[in-house]
C-alpha cells in the first residue's frame, strides 16, 4: 500500500489498482495491491471458487474535488467478487467541483467477475462525475451491479443533488458493446424519467455476460413488475444481456437485486459466494 496521502485543499486523492490471479492448484488470489485513501480493502475470502473482496471508503464520503481512480484486472482463468459493505455518498459541494470517481475493469481469458455495490447516494447539493469503462475478454464472464438511489429520502432530499453525471462504456475484445451517458440535473427535465413512476424511485442497473447468461431466465424476468418495480430486460450484443429496474423504494430495490444475484447464479449452475454481510 502507498501511504503517501495527496490533499489538495480539503480534497483527496485516490486510488485501488488491483489484479486477481488464479494459482497452479485452481485458487484465485491477489497477485498485486495498491491502494490509497479514500479506498481500503479488506481481508478477502475464497467462496464457492471465486475470491470475495470488501472495497472501504473509511471517510464519511466523496466532498468536492475528491477523486479517486480504479483499476481492476482479473487475469485469465481467475474468479473475483468485489463488493462494498456500506453504501457511498456524495456531499454538498462547497466550492462547486464535483467529486470524481474513475474506474476501469479487465477481465480476461476465462476469468469471471461480479461487481455488486451498496447503494449510490447523493446528498442535496452534490456534484458527482463517474466514469466506469468494462473491458471483457470473449470468454469472460460478468455480472456487474449498480444502484443509484435518490438521496436521503428520510430527510426529504429526493432528487436534491445539484447534479450527476455517469458514465459507462462496455467492450467485448474491443467492440464497443454499450455506452451509458446519463447528466442528472434537477434544473432540467433529465430526471423526469425517474421519477415518472415513483416520486422517489430508486435505479437498479445489471449487466451480465458468459456463464450468466448462457441460460438466460427471461420468464423470470418478466414476472418481477409489479406495483413497485418496472424491469426490462434484453440482450445486447457478444453474449451480454442487460437487466434496468425502477423501484419504488430501498426495501424493494434491496430485495431485488438479492433475488437478482440468486436467480442468475442458479440459471448458471452455480451458488453466490457469500459476501460477508447482506447475503447468504
């Protein structure tokens, strides 16, 4: 780990670049570390073949100007779960910069990864850029959640955030295979779609390629509208196949994407690792 602590103002700056490499006995493990503050990891743990990490923010949150960059590498024929034991925050910007988040992902040769977060919360006032670019090897496999709530629904703070921008670029052994672009202002008419359903919904995006989809639980899928969600869901291209949900509220959100992770696991003939904290 680098100690070195950069401050720019009141700002940080970050970073986690990590690769997962698998052993001769079949093991995954982390072959290379390098973290910083505002991101630590915990002590990882191998569950049902695949190698299950914590990422920490141990500050409150991202404030104005923080910026932290990612860079994960699962090499060929390794299995890495990453997953976040609380949700992140975004503050009230105070000088008007936003806090950026940049991060990129590799999965390579026969190798798998599940990226499942907690949630994405954004305080009144917040200016919040991320930038996620996924690079996946032909035979790789993914599933990669996100879930962008509304705000402190608890303290009235519903889409109170001064903006957001998020970004994301999908590639299949360099084919371009999705592009999300998505700025969030509540000045505009950008957040209209959000909110047309439910007053305070909650986004649940999943994107899942190789084994995850081999068989493909479209029937399942379907059946999940209801009163409180709305999910649609389909292929892309390459293999890769898109889940986006609406829900009504945290409750509902937190049980699908529960039911989600289980549903596709089983479709793939495998059991979810255990994540240490919200799963079994």
């Amino acid at each position: 780990m680098n100690s070195a602590l950069p401050v720019s103002g009141s700002a940080l700056s970050g970073h986690l670049h990590l690769d997962c490499d698998v052993r001769a006995d079949g093991v995954s493990y982390i072959a290379h570390q390098d973290f910083r503050a505002p991101i630590h990891i915990g002590k990882g743990h191998v569950d049902q073949g695949q190698l299950v990490l914590n990422i920490v923010n141990p500050t409150a949150g991202f404030f104005d100007g923080d910026q932290v960059d990612t860079l994960i590498t699962v090499k060929p024929g390794a299995s890495l779960v990453l997953s976040t034991p609380a949700a992140a925050r975004v503050y009230q910007t105070r000088s008007g910069k936003p806090a950026a988040n940049h991060q990129q992902f590799r999965v390579e040769e026969n190798a798998a990864l599940e990226w499942i977060p907690e949630p994405f919360i954004p305080h009144a006032g917040a200016s919040y850029v991320q930038t996620t670019k996924i690079d996946l090897h032909a035979s790789a496999s993914l599933l990669f959640f996100e879930w962008l709530a509304p705000g402190r629904v608890a303290k009235g703070e519903i889409f109170a955030y001064e903006n957001l921008r998020w970004e994301l670029d999908l590639r299949v052994d360099d084919h371009l295979i999705a592009r999300e672009r998505y700025n969030l202002c509540p000045d505009n008419h950008s957040l209209e779609a959000l909110g047309a359903r439910f007053p305070a919904a909650h986004y649940l995006s999943v994107y899942a390629a190789g084994i995850m989809t081999r068989d493909w639980p479209a029937a399942e899928l379907d059946a999940l509208t209801n009163e409180n969600i709305s999910l649609g869901h389909g292929p892309v291209q390459h293999g890769v196949h898109v889940i986006r949900a609406l829900c009504s509220d945290s409750l509902h959100t937190r049980r699908l994407m529960e039911h989600l992770r289980r549903l596709l696991y089983a479709h793939a003939g495998k059991i979810p690792p255990n994540l240490g904290r919200l799963f079994s």
